[in-house]
C-alpha cells in the first residue's frame, strides 16, 4: 500500500517549526554532496536547531516539499533503570556508517580519450586536451553556441561513439552525432546524468521521476549502497538502485529513518503508526530501552520498540509519568492530579509536597487531601483544589498557623497588619470587649478586628478605643488612626454642633453636614445653622486648620475674599469700623472692595485694595463722576 505523509507542528525550545516535505515531486536539488562511512560523519556545522516530527501513514499530503529536514533537539544522556544517569554518548557507529561503494577500480564517467570517442576522459582534463579529440569534437570556440541536445537515449540502452568535451567553466557534456545528450545516460556502462542544456551533473542530486539521486564528484556516476552528505550537512543514504532511502530502515543493523526527502533524521522526533520515535543526533540510530534527556534538562523513556512513553508508567518498578510530549513529570503535579519527585520523578505518597509556594499533602495512593484532615495528629484544612490553609481564616472562619497550618484556638492572631481574636472553638469574634491571656481586647463590630485609635462601629461611632488598645471614657479631645477629631463628654458620648470649650468655640459635624457623627471641622468656613449657644444660628465660622478653634478678631482669607471675624467668633456684616477704617462687609461675610454701596440711602465707595470707605474726593467710576463728602457720602456729577 501507498504511503503517504502527514506532518504536525512540534515546539522545541520555544519555537515553532514545520517540516513539510513529500516523496511525490520534491524537485529539490542538494549540491556539494560528500561520501563517508558512519564514523567519518560529522555533527552538521549548519543543521536546524529545531525539532522535527513527521507523521507517516496519513491520507495525504498536507505540506509542499523542503530541504529543511535536519532537526536538533538535544544531545542525549542515558540511564539504565532511573533517570538520575549521566550523560550518555552518541553510538560511536551509526546506521549512516556504510561505507561507499566508490572505488578507484571505476573508470570516471568523465574521462575522453584524445584518440577514441568511446574512451572516457577524465573531469580534470584541460581545455587543451579536449582540443585534441577526435575530428568528430565540436569545435572550443563555438561549443557554446553551435550545442544541439538529444534526451532520446536512456538508460536501458548503452551509449558509446561519442565523447566528453569541457567548457571554459568546467562543465562537462558528452556529444554524440553532433548533439549534447540530456537525461539519464548509460555511457560506456556507467549511468551519468545531463541536465536539458548538455551539462553534466557532478556532485549534486536529481529528481528523477519522483525519486532523488547523487552523482559523484568526480566521475558523475549514480552514487549507490553509500552514504553521502550535502553542503547543508544532511545525510542520504543511497540504495543499490541509486535511489535516496525514504522512511523507516535498518542499515548495517542499525534502525534509521529519512524524511521523505531522502534527508536523514538525526536529533529529531519522528511519528510512525501514531508512536513517536527519537533517532540520535550525531549517528540518527533509534533509541531504545533507556532514560535520554535534552539539553535544558527534561527527561524522556523509549521503550524497547523505540517508542516514546506517555501517561502513567512503570519503569523499572518505579511510577513515573511523561506528558503527551513525553517529557517526563519531575517536581510537578502530573495531569492525573499525582505528584513526582523533582529528583528521581517517582510517585510521592504520604507525605507533603510544596509547589509554587504552596503546600499539599499527598495520600497512600499519590491523591491530594481535601477539607478538614487531621495529618501526623495534627489538625489541617485544604482547599477543594488541595491547597493547605495557612495564616487566613478558612473552613467557617478557622484560623491556621502560618507556618505549621495547625488550627488556632483562643488565640490573637495578624493578618496584614490587623489583629483578630480566635475563640476556644477555633473561630473568629466579631465584635465586643474580651479579656484574652490577661489583655484587653476590642474587637470593631463586622469586620472583628483589633481597634486601635478607632470606634468600635461603623462611621465612627459606638466606644472610642485609644492607640494602646483600650476604651476610653474621659472628656477630651480623641484622634482616630485616619486623623479625624472628635470630643468626647466624659461618658463616652461625642459633642456635636457648635461648642465653647476652655473659652474657644469648635464645630463638630451633625448629621445633616458631615457623613461622620460629631468629627471636628478643621481648616474651613462653615455654617452653624444647629447652634444651641449662639443666638443667631446662621453665623459664618472659620475653623483654624491646626486646631480647630473659630477664629475670632482678626481678618481671614477664603477662596480670594475677605472676611473678619470679631470678638464672638463670626463673620461681621453691613458697614463697620475695624482699627477705626470704615469697611463694608455683605451678608455672606465676603468685604466691599472696589464696589459702590448704598449704606441707609446714601452712595459709599470702598477701595479695590484695602477696602476702606472713600471720603473729600472725586472719582469716576464706570463713566459715571461722583463727589464723596467728607462723611464718604457720594453724589453723581453731571
């Protein structure tokens, strides 16, 4: 049965690679081809560092042909019964170590005598020799023009009566009733071959009806039962038909497999029959029966059959498990949700295992634990992917030891800077006072945390606890961690409002201003419309920003206007006198300058700058001439 070739994508190394090639009509032509025996071959120089799979016995063909079929993964190491081995070398004689069946019996193709067209001369032969041949020759000044090509001979039919002529190039042709003959040629028992212009093809390959030929260096004749290599650093190996071996074969007992190019695999994964295969990097032969790594340290197993193994297995009475790429699992969970060692990728069973930072405990049968599980005597909690709990609350609010993930009882535990208290049932506490190992404890209601410099409620409010921990019930003023000011009456309770304390006046929010029950107003002009000492509620305030007192007998500034502030704390309106000035103040609090005011009837002007009321001049204002008597009373001038 035919076979045909799929190919896959495979990533080595962080790349991506496809090698597409296919044994119907490559139409590739591989020059500068060398013969050796499997030990005169070298490591390619210029090979693809890449990983190459191919996958044969597919329905068809789904990639165009390339040269590219040297692959690389890694130099391999191998071991007998663990991985744990060193490094393994190459197999020192490889199935491409045949030797060529060239030999310096063969008389090359290329030889012309000077006496007779059937004598063949040979490649190195000068211009002037040529020049010596028989009558028959075409002539070395026209040979390049007067060529006519003759492709009707083949190789079933030996060719003799010619001769081989050169070019000023080194091509060589052989011409035979005045024509250059094309193709595949039997000339004198050896098969040579011209391309369609007459020249001879010498150390290269050919497509010949579907299938890859070498001719050799020197002589031009049909390489056969050899190795060779082309300037790319692929190998061949050439049948005793000439043909380049495609596939899967065994050479000098050694098992090898050519892409369908004919390009040896070396360092490379190949796919036959849905297994896949690794064949060596310097010889190609076919591992077998032993652990290989590749050089960034991931191991691989190929059994006897040269298989490479997947899943769970059991290698020399060890369980070990490889991914789908055959990588094998080493210090990782596996996909079968089991975890292997990192040194020796054996199953691990009872005991704990940590992976990115994370802690699992394993079973007698490699599965994880999950929920609450009391290990060694010891009483532990996993998550339902198998994670161990440790420094959080988890399970219905337990709390675990940070470091041995034990459950936590009657105890004060931190968690990013915040202390909760756990109770003799293990759980945390929510809210309240507690006297826990001799120390006062104030849980914050809901969140349960330890208060410092806080109220035990939402927005401030409920009990006032200090910085050291404890409630605080005497008059005073209290800071909160977040900096807010409060007041407290000697019994717990906050002022509110506008207050007079120690002879200076204070605003502490109500409700209807501030989100925060009785917080200080600090650094702001504010309105006390809830004053219960004030007579006139609606007096405007500024609060000093350092301590919140009301400013009082002197001027302020507030968002670029003026105000003054007299002797009982609030902004003064209408006209006044102030370090015996008169100045004008509206009935927001905010000073006349620049502006005429009418003051009882009468016309006054207070200055742009210092706000003072004009008197004894005349001034025009906005077209209009006034004269302001000595009372600062104007009158408008016609």
């Amino acid at each position: 049965m035919e076979k045909k070739v799929h190919f896959k994508l495979h990533k080595v190394k962080k790349h991506w690679v496809t090698i597409a090639v296919t044994g119907l009509a490559l139409g590739l032509s591989f020059a500068g081809l060398n013969y050796a025996s499997a030990e005169e071959q070298p490591t390619p120089v210029n090979e693809v560092t890449v990983e190459a799979i191919i996958k044969e016995g597919a329905v068809d063909v789904e990639a165009p042909a390339t040269s590219e079929a040297t692959t690389k993964t890694t130099e391999n190491t191998t071991t007998t019964a663990s991985s744990e081995a060193a490094t393994v070398s190459e197999t020192p004689v490889a199935s491409s170590e045949v030797a060529s069946t060239e030999t310096a019996s063969e008389k090359p193709s290329s030889e012309v005598s000077s006496t007779a067209s059937s004598e063949v001369a040979s490649p190195e032969t000068t211009h002037s020799e040529v020049s010596t041949t028989t009558s028959e020759s075409i002539s070395h000044e026209n040979k390049s023009t007067s060529l006519t090509t003759d492709s009707t001979n083949t190789t079933e039919n030996n060719i003799t009566g010619g001769h081989y002529y050169s070019d000023e190039q080194g091509n060589w042709y052989y011409v035979k009733d005045g024509k250059a003959l094309t193709g595949l040629q039997t000339i004198d028992y050896v098969d040579v071959y011209f391309d369609a212009d007459g020249k001879q093809v010498k150390d290269d390959t050919r497509q010949i009806d579907g299938s890859t030929y070498h001719f050799a260096k020197d002589s031009g004749q049909i390489t056969r039962n050899a190795f060779a290599s082309d300037k790319m650093g692929n190998w061949y190996y050439f049948g005793q038909d000439g043909k380049a071996l495609t596939g899967k074969q065994i050479v000098d007992n050694f098992t090898l497999y050519f892409y369908p190019n004919g390009v040896q695999a070396k360092d490379a994964f190949v796919i036959l029959d849905g297994n896949t295969y690794y064949f060596q990097k310097n010889s190609g032969q076919l591992v077998s029966n032993r652990y290989w790594s590749d050089d960034e340290g991931n191991w691989y197993y190929s059994d006897k059959d040269g298989r490479l193994l997947i899943g769970a297995q059991t290698v020399d009475f060890v369980n070990v498990y490889f991914y789908d790429d055959g990588v094998q699992v080493k210090g990782d969970f596996a996909p079968n949700g089991h975890y292997y060692d990192k040194d020796a990728g054996a199953l691990v069973t009872n005991r704990y295992v940590e992976k990115d930072g994370k802690w699992y405990y394993v079973n007698d049968k490699g599965d994880k634990l999950v929920g609450q599980q009391t290990v060694d005597g010891v009483e532990v909690y996993f998550d339902k992917d198998g994670v161990q709990a440790k420094g959080i609350f988890a399970n219905a609010d337990h709390f675990y030891d940070k470091d041995t993930g034990a459950a936590v009882r009657d105890q004060i535990v931190e968690i990013d800077g915040k202390r909760y208290y756990v109770g003799p049932d293990g759980r945390k506490v929510y809210s309240g006072t507690h006297i826990v190992h001799g120390e006062e404890v104030n849980l914050i209601v809901g969140d349960g945390h330890q208060a410092f410099g806080e109220f035990t409620y939402y927005a401030d409010s409920g009990d006032y606890i200090g910085f050291d921990g404890k409630k605080v019930t005497k008059a005073g003023f209290v800071k909160t961690k977040d900096n807010h000011w409060y007041y407290l009456d000697g019994k717990g309770g906050k002022l509110v409002s506008v207050q007079v304390i120690d002879g200076e006046l204070y605003y502490f929010g109500l409700p209807t201003r501030k989100y925060y029950y009785g917080m200080q107003s600090r650094g702001e002009l504010i309105y006390a419309y809830y004053s219960d000492t004030i007579p006139n509620s609606s007096h405007i305030y500024y609060l000093d920003e350092a301590t919140g007192a009301a400013l009082k007998n002197q001027y302020h500034e507030w968002e670029g206007s003026w105000y003054y502030f007299g002797p009982n704390w609030y902004a003064l309106t209408g006209e006044q006198t102030i370090d015996n000035v008169p100045v004008y103040f509206h009935s927001n609090g905010k000073q006349a300058k620049g502006e005429l005011v009418t003051v009882d009837g009468k016309i006054h002007y207070y200055d742009a700058n210092s706000g003072a009321r004009l008197s004894n001049i005349t001034i025009t204002i906005k077209g209009q001439t006034y004269h302001f008597d000595a009372d600062g009373n104007g009158t408008p001038i016609s």
